[in-house]
C-alpha cells in the first residue's frame, strides 16, 4: 500500500505497531514519540518536545518557557512529549493492523494528563503539552459530522444484470391473438412428416442442406391429414412445433410445411434437454402454465418429465392409409375446455 501525503506510519515490531507517527499540517511538523517512550513515561508527563519546523526561528520567537531548578533541568533536551489528543486524521490509522491498540493507549495518556490550564496562551508550547486552538476542532469535527450524515444513496442496478436475473423462457410472451387458448406442441419427423437422404420420388418437397460443405437434398414427405389437422388446430391453439432436428434442416421444411401460417413458435435441438443421451423437451422452459400445455411426439423419450401433458402417436414413414392425425382432432378439441389436461391426459395415457 502506497503511503498517505497526509500520514505515514513505519512499523516496530511484527505486531505492527508503529515505530513513529508524523502529522504534517503546512509547513511544521509534530515528532510524536514513539509507543515504547510513551509507554515508559506514562506515569510522569514529559517535560519537553521538540519542534522541526523550517521556519523555527519565527515560530519560537515568541515562547517563553517556564524557567526550572537546574536540577530538574535535563541534560539531554531532546526528551519525547505525549502525543496531542486525537483529531480526525487518526481513523487513516486504523486501516492498519494494531493501530487500533495504539490509539487507545494515547486515549489513556490523554485522561491521566493534566490538561493545560486556562491561563496558558492558546497556541503555545508550555511543559503540559501543545494547546490548539479551539477554531482547529471546530471546524474539523462538523465536517467530519457532515460527511458521517450525508445519505448512502445505493448505485442503480445496471439492467444488464436486470436481464440476467429474469429468467429466460424459451417462448416470448403469448400473443394478444392467443390470450386464452392453451398451447400445443408439435413434433416434426416422423409425427407430421418424414424425411429422407435417399431419393423419395413422391416427396411433397426436397430441401437442400449443407453438410460439411456439401449440399445434401433431403427428400420430404408430408403425413396424411397434416394440412388439415394444422390447420383446424392453428384456430383453437397456440401451436409450437418443437423438434429435436437442427434449424438448418427443419427450419427449411416448416417454411415449406406451414402453408397456413399458423405455427407461431419454432424450438429447435439447441432447446432440448440431453437427458441420458435422448433429447428430451422439457414443457417447463416454455413459459407457458403446464395445466394448459399438450405435446404430441412419436418418441415417449421426448416427453419424459411430463407424461400427463403428452399425446402419444404412432411413428410414421410412409403409410397413405394412416388417418392418426385427423383422428385426433375430436379429442384436442375437447381438451380446449378442461381447466387441466394433465388430469385428463392422465386418465388417457392409463386407458390407452
């Protein structure tokens, strides 16, 4: 720690304590003696101090000291003088470690030492010790009161760290459109379509997708019903298609699937939950009440944490019979009224 313009403390032993302490104020400074010579003459006042200062003659000139008895007379004048009442620039000492110990030992000097009398001239040296005048603590002390009273005004949180705390749903706040319906989650391959590498002749559309730079055509074919069942379900639900496909594939092929713009939220495999090795959907990331969420997916393993929320249905590949779909519309519109569907679905799931 650099040291203060203002103090300056120099250590004495390993308890810290410090060896000497220097207050400068304009030009003059106070030699206070050190804690071992205080210590000692703690029980007999000083009777000397001596004063460093660079205009020693002006300011000496008009002190008079007291004559003594040459027998009381020290040979020596250079005899260390108790330190002066603390003042304000003693808190920078407690910052150090056993500074706190030394001060209270200079309050204790301070009580067991007569103070100087009225009669001794303010501002002067007499063998009691140094005299401030009153004007130096009474500016000082008000404001340091001053500063003790001013209000502690808390720094505004930055709202960056506001958007870190809230949480982060996957799906953005439902929409004025859809205040009241509850929200349907859609698998994609294999429940409303499938998708090959291989050539499909009757494919419905063909994507091409990069892969390792190279363009891969991926041959689509959609499941019997879907158009219809989009669209019937996009008039009494919030439709989320959620699959476990990367976005440079499934994002292509929902363009060309949703011909009735009624899917309004996309998930992808980055919004998936890996759960021992399945990608699995987790409906509590969604921000949406799950009493009032459905997911249908051909993969039991995809909806895992919530079994009462889902819609089982067969895998499809290529079957132009398959009516699932379709079939399902009389119940998901049922479902729009209940006040829970985990409590149905539940007794569903057991039925089926």
């Amino acid at each position: 720690m650099s040291q203060s313009p203002i103090t300056q403390v120099s250590p004495e032993n390993d308890l810290c304590v410090p060896q000497g302490i220097i207050t400068q104020a304009s030009e003059s400074k106070f030699i206070i003696g050190t804690k071992t010579e205080e210590l000692a003459n703690k029980s007999t006042p000083a009777k000397n101090i001596s004063i460093s200062t660079s205009n020693t003659s002006t300011t000496l000139a008009n002190v008079e000291e007291p004559s003594l008895p040459a027998s009381q007379k020290s040979p020596n004048n250079t005899a260390t003088q108790r330190p002066p009442p603390r003042s304000f620039l003693s808190l920078f000492f407690c910052c150090t470690w056993g500074a706190g110990a030394m001060i209270n030992d200079v309050d204790r000097a301070d009580n067991a030492t007569t103070a100087p009398t009225s009669s001794t001239p303010s501002g002067t040296v007499s063998n009691k010790g140094i005299t401030k005048k009153p004007t130096t603590s009474s500016t000082t002390e008000p404001e340091k009161s001053a500063q003790d009273s001013l209000p502690v005004i808390p720094e505004p949180i930055p709202e960056v760290l506001i958007e870190e705390v809230e949480r982060k749903w996957l799906l953005d706040p439902i929409g004025s459109e859809h205040t009241g319906r509850k929200c349907l989650v859609l698998d994609l391959d294999e429940t409303l379509v499938h998708s090959s590498f291989k050539m499909i002749h009757q494919a419905d559309f063909v994507v091409p997708v990069e892969i390792e730079n190279q363009i891969h055509n991926v041959y689509v074919i959609k499941r019997p019903g879907v158009d219809q069942f989009l669209k019937k379900m996009g008039e009494i639900y919030e439709i989320v298609v959620f699959t476990a496909s990367l976005s440079k594939y499934a994002d292509p092929v929902l363009n060309m699937l949703d011909i009735h713009k009624v899917v309004k939220h996309r998930l992808f495999r980055e919004s998936c939950f890996n759960h021992k090795g399945n990608y699995v959907k987790d409906l509590s990331q969604l921000g949406r009440e799950l009493r009032d969420t459905i997911i249908i997916d051909n993969s039991p393993a995809s909806y895992i944490f919530h079994q009462n929320n889902a819609v089982p249905i067969s895998s499809w590949f290529n079957d132009p019979h398959d009516t699932e779909l379709l079939d399902l519309i009389p119940f998901l519109e049922d479902l729009t009224t209940v006040d829970d569907v985990m409590m149905v679905l539940d007794s569903y799931n057991e039925a089926h």
